[in-house]
C-alpha cells in the first residue's frame, strides 16, 4: 500500500510540474508577443537579428535577397491576374527560394498571403483557449494593410463554393 501511495503521489507530481511549466511557458511567450517579437520560425522575406551587426538581435528584419521577391508577389497577386500557382511558377522563374535556397511550393505562398505577420501584426493561436490573437509586432512591415486586405479579397473572392442546380425532371 505503501509504495502505490508512494506512486500516485510522483504520478501527482508530475502532473503538476507539466501543467506549472506550460503556464509559465504560456505566461513568457504571451510576455515576448506584447513586447513586438515573434517567437517562431521566421516567415520568408525576414531573417532573424545578427548580434553584433543588428541594434536588436531577437528582431526579425527584412531578408535583403528576399524581401523584394515577396513584396513584387504580393503587388503582383493584389492584381487579380495571378493564381496561388502561377505566382509561385512566376517568382521560381525569376530566382526566388525559400529561406533555405530551396524549392518554392505552392502551400509556402498559400501560407503567406494569408499571414498578417507581413503588414505588422503577429497572429497567435492559444492552445489552451483555440482562440487566435493579433499582437502589434516591432519588426518592419513589408506591405501595408490595405494591400494586405486587397489580397485577403482576391483570396476569398477564388474560393467561393459552386452552387449547381438540377433540374431533374
């Protein structure tokens, strides 16, 4: 009896210190977003602060290569005249990669016409409330919001359901 006690009580322990460091892990990231600086992988077109080159090292800045392809691909789907896939064809065409050098895919630009992260702000899911905040962020935006907000239209605009009506007899 003595040793299941024993048992429970580090199962109970362990409970506890799990859910003590998600709260204060919450708690810290939650800290970090208030203060402008996004604690994730940094989107394409941004690279993380260089100590001793950057005045801010936990900064994200524009990437110098980068940067300009993403910024012509978002003026240029605003237009209405490109697809998710031609755009993606269009930049590979003229030398744009991913952060690594590799491939660009289809799903990378999916993703980042969609990411308020490029216009300012940084969009956080909670994990514990499924809810999603927007946090004002200190990092140079590389479109403004209207262009943001023209793209978001394009976007919803191609994704509309098709209604079919039939006229069975």
């Amino acid at each position: 009896a003595a040793g299941r006690l024993a048992f429970r009580n580090f199962c109970n322990m362990a409970v506890w210190y799990s859910e003590n460091l998600s709260e204060e892990v919450s708690t810290k990231m939650t800290e970090v977003l208030r203060k402008g600086y996004f604690p994730s992988q940094t989107p394409i077109g941004y690279r993380v602060g260089v100590k001793g080159k950057d005045p801010d090292p936990k900064k994200k800045y524009p990437d110098e290569a980068l940067a300009p392809f993403v910024k012509e691909a978002f003026e240029l789907f605003a237009t209405g005249d490109y697809s998710v896939r031609t755009i993606c064809d269009h930049m590979r065409e003229k030398g744009m990669t991913n952060s690594k050098g590799g491939k660009l895919r289809k799903g990378i630009f999916e993703r980042m016409m969609r990411n308020p992260f490029y216009y300012g702000m940084i969009e956080w899911k909670q994990k514990s409330t499924n809810s999603v905040t927007l946090y004002q962020g200190n990092h140079e935006p590389l479109i403004d919001k209207k262009l943001f907000d023209r793209i978001q239209e394009v976007l919803d605009g191609r994704f509309q359901k098709n209604k079919s009506k039939h006229d069975f007899t």
